[in-house]
C-alpha cells in the first residue's frame, strides 16, 4: 500500500495544479504533507480507545511522518499481523502479550519501552454507595463482585475467584453490569476504568495484590519491519517525551508501577510547612468536629497533623497506592493510628464517595497534578455539604515565615520560581476563570503563601453556587 | 449595590497579571441552569481576557430568575427565552444596545444516535410506530405549529405520548429507548454526551416558533454597569465568545442570513460545484447508488450531483432554513424525487451504518467542533467500498484566475480550510480550521486516505 500525497491524476489545468502543489509542499511541509510512507502501529483494546491515536496524532503532528494505528481484536491477530509484517511496531499491549510476541521471536525485544503501568484496582459505580474503599471491604458478605480473567493475579485475585459472581474476559460485559447495578464492585485494570471515566476507580498496591499489581504497557518493534530506526523513533516519544507523558495522564492512566517508591520517612524538610499550614486551616475553618478530606494527600503530614491538632475526622486521598503505604506508616510512627484517621486510594475525578459527604476540603499542592481541574473542582463542590469550605491550593500558607518556606521549597536558592524547577503536568491557568467555568459564586483567591482557593458551598436553597442541578 | 472592587484578582497569578485592568470588578451573572456549562465557558474566557472577575448564580428555570433579579442581586442576567426577557425589560432592565443575541435556540426533533427510526420531518412523529414526547413548558408554543401534536391525551388517537416537566429525564428516556423522538430546544441535546441526532426545524415549518434568541440584560443602576456591558458585549460578539458556543454545539444563527446568502452569494458558485462533481465523477466513478453532501448550504452541490448522475442525493446542513432553501432549488430543478435534505448536524448522523456510496463535503469542515468525531461519522455511514471527497476550494476543473476571484476576502486554495502558515484564529473567517489532515485523520483512526492540495485542500477516503 501507498499514501502519495501529493496530486497524483492528470491534471487540468496542469500548470495551476503544478503551482498549487509547490504552494502546498511549501506551506504544509512542516506539518502535514510528507512524501514518507506511513508507519503502521497495531494496539490492543484494553487501552483507552483514543489514547494511541492521540499519541499517534501528536507525533504525526511534531515530526510529519504519517502513522496508521490498527486496534486488533485480541492477542492473536496482534501476533499475526507482527509475523506477517503488517505492523512496524506495537504500542500499549501488556506485559504478558508482550513476552509471548518476544518468545515467538515477533519483536526485537531490547526496544521495549513502557508508555503506562495498568494497576489492579477496583471499579465502582459513580459515587460508590456500598462504600467499597479498600481491598479488605471486598469481604464482606453479600457483595456482588465481578473478576476480569485477564492476566489478573496474586493473593487478592485468588481470594476474590473463590467468591466472585461473575468471571469473565470480556470487560465490557463486567462494566455493563456494574452500570446496571447488577454488580458492586470489579476487579479489574484500572485502564478500564480510564474507558468509563465516571466510575470510582481503587487502585490497589503491590504489597496485596502482589506482581500482579502493575502490568507495563510496552511499546515493541515488530522484527520483521524494514523500518526499525523510524518505529524505534515512534517508540521514543511514546515513552519519553513530555506530549506522550501529558496524553497518558491525560486518559488517566499511571506513569508509575510503584516499584520505585521506596519509604525514606517522610521529608522532613517540608513538615514545618505542613504544621503551619494545618494550624491555619484549624484556626480559620474547624471549629469543632466534622468530616474532613485531604486531596493528594501523599506521605500524609498535613492529614495527621489536622487530626493532632482539631476534632476533625481525616481522610488522606491519593491515586498512587504506595504512597498512601507510607502515610500509614507515617500515621503510625506518630501513634496516630486512630479511628479518626482513613486513607483512601482514589482519583479526585471521580471521588468514591456519596454528595455532601464532608465539611472541609484541603488540599496542599496536588493540584497541578490534576488532569481536569474543572472536574476535580466539580467533584469537590458535590461531596462538599452545604455551608462547607474547600481550601485548596499550593506554597506554604499565611502563618508559615517567608524565610522557612524559602529553605525547603523546590528550587530555594537558584532565584527560580517552583515551576520552573518542577515539572507540573497541569499547570494552573487563572483561577478567577476556574470557578467562573464551574458556576462557582462564593470563593476568594488567597495569594498569603502561596496561591490559595477558598471555597464556600452555599447552604441548600435558590442560586445553591457550583451544586449545579441539585 | 456598593462598590466591589477586589484586590485579590489583582495578584492572583502572574498569568492574569499581564491583561488586568486598571480597576478589577466583580459581577454577579445570573445563568438558566439548562446553559450552565457554555455560558460558563463563555464568561470564563471574559474573565481570563479582561482580568475582571465573575460570580455565577445558577437559576433555576422558571423559577428562580424573577426572584433574583427582584432582589438586585445581578449585575447581568441571561433570561431562558423571549417571553421572560419581556418581563425583565417591563421592568428596567436594560438589554445594552451591543448586545445582539448571544445564541439562538432552535425547535428541534431530538432523535437517539443513528435515528433507528429514519425520522427528518415533523410530519414523521405522526406515524404510528413513533411515541413522541414534549416539555410541558413548550405545549403552547408547539399548539401553534403542531396542534394535533398537543391534542389532549383522552381523545382518541392522541400524538404525543407524553408532557414531561423534566428536560434531564426526557433525555433519559430517550436514551433508553421509552420514547422516540422529543420535540423540543436543540439546546437540551447540545451538551449531552449521548450523542443525540438533532432535526432542527426551519421557520417554514415551525414559523416564529422555530427560534427563541436568547439574549442578556444588565440591571438598572448596577455600581459595574460599564463592565456589564462590556460582559454583554463580550458574549454576543466576540470571536472567542462564539466559537465556544459552536464547540458546546449550539446554533448561533436566527436563519435570517439564509436568504442574504441565497440572493447574493449562491449563484456564483454554481459553476464552482459543476466543476467538482465533473471532478468526483471523473476520479470515482460512482454514478448509482446513494451520495450525501455533508454541510450542504443552498443544494447546489446536491442538485447538481443529481443531475449529472443517476445517484439518489441526501444533502444535510445544520442550519434549517439552508435546508428550506436547497428544496426549493431542487424543486426548481425538478429533481425532488432525487435529491432529499435534512437539518442534521455532521457529528451525529441520522443514517445507519454502511448506507452511502459516496460522501461529499465542500467548504463544511472548518465548521465543525470535532472534527475527528464528524469524519469518524462519514466513515461510519460509508458503505465498504464507498469514498468521501471532503474538504475545501474550488476544485481541479476551476481554472486558477477564476477560482482565486472566487474566494472571500483573507482565504486562497491554500488557506481554503481556514489555515495558512501566518494565520491565527482572528485571521481566518472559520470558527475551526484545519491544519492538517494528516493529524485529523490519524486522530480519526482513519488509514486509507489520500490528502490532495489541488484546486484548495480535500482528502478523499477510501472504506
């Protein structure tokens, strides 16, 4: 097959065709028009169904060399397209699919490259009435749960076969179910979650669901492709370019198998921060008890020292399973391991929790790691109750001195500004904008220590601000 | 009302910093919950351009607006349709002079994705195997176009299988297939994930019915009226203003350009179109079967592609009274039993899978908001074997003199589809111009695909 791209019939008026054909190869030489023959890039369906043509998009868009992306039904027409050289390369397979192509010789197995890690996880229906938070929840009796039979393994899996109603491979089925209410909970990938973006997605960590916690989503160059360098280029920027890494979190997928996060204690540096910054939010919104949420909680100093030091009842949320591994221990090493404080793997895009759940809301430099913040923000508002606050933002709040937060903050010393040392995936835009987008009246920007939204959920009632259609 | 200005805003974010006015205001904008996401957009995008910063109240519809605005709480108020906007100026309320109407809403028949039950004109929600539901607030503007529509239930052989208060669950029913089709606003399938076809109908079917403007007010006496009206302005003209709106799916125009459109523009082209059809019959061959002219206008094309060939011709266009307009020119040339046009929108089709042979589309592509989603919909209704020709200029056959003369003001073969290397968005007359076809199509996910820059930019794609 060929993809000529420039004029390619007789043409009538030749010399007006010629002209408009120099004047095209001119003006779309850059970014279009490119006398390469495409590259032909196979997938698989576990992956959300935009993600690797938007990856292939964005490069056809940066570099002009034309891609076809083929999404083949299941492994077997993968491994025959590969032997039969109808693929240059495979983008977003799995590990287990990966290895069986290498052992059948199919791929030049030293170009593998990760684009994503899948994590095992549990997969909720939006607002997770059953309440289903963490892996040992999935024990109780009377649940319905569903068990996707592919390459899901390890300790937790072998417990939830024993009990399941329904085990299948075909995903879709599983989350039909789901959706319907004929099922509580799936144990699934999380990518699939990434597919329904409106379920509550629990990713769970190693330590229980063993290696069958992270399954990589290589990318492979098929062996018997004459074209190895240009796919092994594909590849590259699938796997390491900051485009691929922001159109990956931007599906929602994880970058991260957790295998790296190893526990040095929490960074001590930045608790003086973090107590100036509790004891603000406790003199200024927690007047006495209630329920309170920490979005992007991480290593969990801010969670445990609100609930040291107020009535609150806590909850640290964060979407990598280990780390919140670490702010238990963390919790724990402060012998604050009591029944006010909970930790919850989840993703702030789809909260597991009914509306108007909690009367504060905060949260310390999570935000540009969000991908949606008017969702996010949306979120927030709907398990906010009426009359609760949200404060969320980044730097080190009112109460902490200047020269503190200019010892430990990133890039202190250099004159650079936190962005410009750290890379935030999300960057905030104008927040003023932000609320207006999400129908939000009642807020402030606070720009003591840091950037700061504070925002107040108008008890229930006419023009109730950002509840939307209540 | 005391004067409000904030200090925040001010040192916010170093990215607002560069626009901020001298002074920040504050408004308070009251929105009908049923537009709240675009209107949002909407002011969102004034607020990141001018520095000024915005509260939104929702209100409720019907409701809420009255009260709101009686207690002087809004600075700006958008009222849901014309008949409150009669109330508000009755009482005060100034509809700013800058203020045309922000967006129109259309009548429409709202139908579940691929029209299962080939639905394209009012007369089908009288068939018998179509339960039809409408809004109980609509009742009496639909007496007037569709009385037998309203008949009241307990006579015998009613219509309408029943008024709903609630816009949100008429679309769940919808969607689960309880009822058919609903009459009602475009606006309630604009933002609605589900990807609902939508019949706009043209005033010649619905008359003055077919549209409510929706316009805004600025209260009397408001501390911020020079900023409310900047506002105001802002979301019934500007450039960014409208094409959030088109990327919300909603319909800008009343139709009364239509008729401009015909008189002044349409006839020149008509050479134009023999031209490309002459072209496509010569390239493909296909002269039997069905052909579909995406973003048909006047029917020019349309028409013309019936009577060089023996095809039977759908032409669609988002706008109603386009529609109008190509059945009176195919009425004209006598090619009705031919040629067929519906008022649906590219990016949800009201035909089934696998039913043309051949899709044309000249000069629509840089209309339309998603255009991946638009061209996956051609390829959806594309039968295996069929091509679409799509894109924008003249065409090979037009000699280059001519075809240059043709072309409105800032736009050449090159620039057909709205984009040229030195241009941004201000520059080109298209709300979503096409940079690349090659990106668009990978995007799409669509692989047999030739991209041909002769006589402007078209792509042609082979299923």
């Amino acid at each position: 097959m060929s993809y000529p791209t420039a004029t390619r019939r007789t043409s009538l008026p030749g010399s007006a065709a010629l002209l408009a054909l120099l004047i095209g190869v001119c003006l779309y030489g850059g970014i279009g028009v490119s006398a390469a023959d495409p590259l032909h890039i196979g997938t698989m369906p576990l992956n959300p169904p935009q993600l690797v043509q938007d990856l292939a998009a964005a490069y056809v868009e940066k570099t002009g060399q034309p891609l076809t992306v083929t999404c083949c039904a299941g492994f077997d027409e993968l491994a025959s397209g590969l032997k039969a050289g109808t693929f240059d390369a495979v983008v977003g397979t799995c590990v287990a699919s990966g290895a069986a192509v290498v052992e059948r010789g199919l791929v030049i197995p030293e170009t593998k490259r990760i684009i994503y890690y899948h994590r095992l996880a549990i997969l909720l229906p939006p607002g997770n009435a059953r309440q289903i938070m963490e892996a040992e929840d999935l024990e109780r009796t009377g649940l319905r749960i569903g068990l996707f039979d592919i390459h899901t393994r390890g300790p937790l899996v072998e417990k939830v076969k024993a009990s399941a109603l329904v085990i299948s491979k075909d995903q879709e089925l599983l989350l039909d179910l789901l959706e319907e209410g004929r099922l509580d909970a799936v144990l699934s990938w999380d990518c699939f979650g990434a597919v329904r973006p409106h379920l509550v997605t629990i990713r769970l960590p190693r330590r229980l669901a063993g290696d069958g916690a992270a399954m990589a989503a290589p990318c492979l160059v098929s062996s018997a492709t004459t074209r190895r360098a240009e796919a092994g280029r594909f590849l590259e920027f699938c796997a390491s370019s900051e485009e691929a890494r922001n159109i990956v979190l931007g599906h929602g997928l994880m970058l991260s198998d957790g295998s790296e996060e190893q526990y040095h204690g929490p960074q001590h540096k930045f608790l003086p921060v973090y107590r100036y910054l509790a004891q603000q939010i406790a003199q200024d919104y927690a007047a006495g008890r209630g329920n309170c949420l920490d979005l992007g909680c991480g290593e969990g100093q801010m969670t445990v020292e609100l609930a040291q030091i107020t009535d609150l009842e806590v909850t640290g949320l964060d979407i990598e399973p280990e780390v919140l591994e670490l702010a238990e221990r963390y919790a724990q090493e402060c012998r604050m391991d009591d029944s006010r404080l909970h930790w919850v793997c989840a993703d702030v895009h789809s909260l597991p929790y009914p509306d108007k759940t909690f009367d504060l809301i905060v949260s310390r430099g999570s935000m540009p790691f969000w991908r949606d913040h008017l969702q996010a923000v949306k979120e927030t508002l709907r398990v906010l109750r009426p009359g609760g606050i949200a404060f969320i933002g980044g730097g080190a709040g009112r109460l902490c001195p200047p020269e503190i937060w200019e010892q430990v903050r990133p890039g202190s010393g250099t004159g650079k500004e936190v962005g410009d040392v750290f890379h935030f995936p999300f960057p905030l835009g104008n927040l003023d904008a932000l609320m207006t987008r999400a129908g939000v009246a009642d807020y402030r920007v606070l720009t003591e220590g840091g950037t700061w939204l504070e925002i107040h959920k108008s008890p229930a009632g006419l023009a109730a601000s950002g509840g939307g259609r209540e | 009302m005391k004067p409000r200005i904030t200090l925040t805003v001010c040192v916010s974010l170093a990215l607002a910093a560069l626009s901020l006015p001298a002074f920040a205001a504050t408004l308070d904008l009251g929105v009908p919950d049923q537009f709240e996401s675009a209107i949002c957009d909407a002011a969102a995008a004034f607020v990141e351009q001018s520095g000024h910063q915005l509260r939104v109240h929702y209100v409720p519809v019907p409701a809420g607006a009255f009260e709101m605005a009686r207690e002087g709480r809004m600075d700006v108020i958008i009222p849901p349709c014309n008949n409150s906007s009669k109330e508000f100026s009755d009482k005060g309320w100034v509809r700013p002079e800058t203020g045309k109407r922000i967006f129109c809403r259309r009548m429409a028949i709202i139908l579940p994705p691929k029209n299962p039950k080939g639905i394209s004109l009012l007369s089908d929600l009288y068939r018998p195997d179509v339960r039809v539901a409408s809004l109980t607030v609509l009742r009496d503007r639909i007496q007037k176009f569709a009385p037998s529509l309203c008949r009241d239930v307990h006579e015998s052989g009613d219509i309408m299988a029943m008024w709903l208060r609630d816009g949100e669950q008429m679309m769940d029913l919808l969607a689960s297939g309880a009822i058919d089709a609903a009459l009602a606003w475009d606006t309630f399938a604009a933002d609605d994930p589900r990807n609902f076809v939508v019949i706009r109908l043209p005033r010649s079917a619905a008359g003055d019915q077919a549209v409510a403007p929706i316009t805004a007010f600025v209260t009397p006496g408001s501390d911020e009226s020079e900023v409310s009206q900047q506002l105001v302005k802002f979301l019934s003209e500007s450039i960014a203003a409208q094409d959030i709106f088109l990327k919300h799916g909603y319909v800008l125009d009343d139709g009364s350009d239509a008729a401009w459109y015909d008189k002044n523009a349409a006839s020149r082209f008509e050479p134009v179109y023999r031209n490309i059809v002459q072209q496509v019959i010569d390239d493909y061959g296909i002269t039997r079967g069905r052909a579909l002219d995406i973003g048909c206008g006047t029917g020019q094309m349309a028409v013309a592609l019936a009577q060089m060939t023996s095809l039977e011709v759908t032409g669609v266009d988002i706008e109603p009274e386009a529609i109008a307009t190509s059945e009176r020119h195919a009425a004209e040339a006598a090619l009705s039993d031919r040629c067929h046009f519906v008022c649906a929108d590219a990016h949800s089709l009201p035909f089934p899978d696998n039913h043309f042979d051949l899709v044309v589309s000249r000069g629509t592509l840089p209309f339309l908001r998603d255009q991946a989603l638009a061209v996956r919909e051609v390829y959806r209704a594309l039968k295996p074997g069929g091509v679409a020709f799509l894109g924008g200029g003249m065409g090979r056959y037009t000699p280059e003199e001519e075809a240059r003369k043709l072309y409105p003001k800032g736009v050449s073969p090159e620039t057909a589809l709205g984009w040229g290397p030195s241009q941004t968005r201000e520059d080109s007359i298209f709300p979503f111009p096409v940079r690349s076809f090659e990106v668009l199509m990978t995007r799409a996910g669509i692989h047999d695909y030739t991209v041909i820059n002769e006589g402007g930019r078209w792509v042609e794609i082979r299923k």
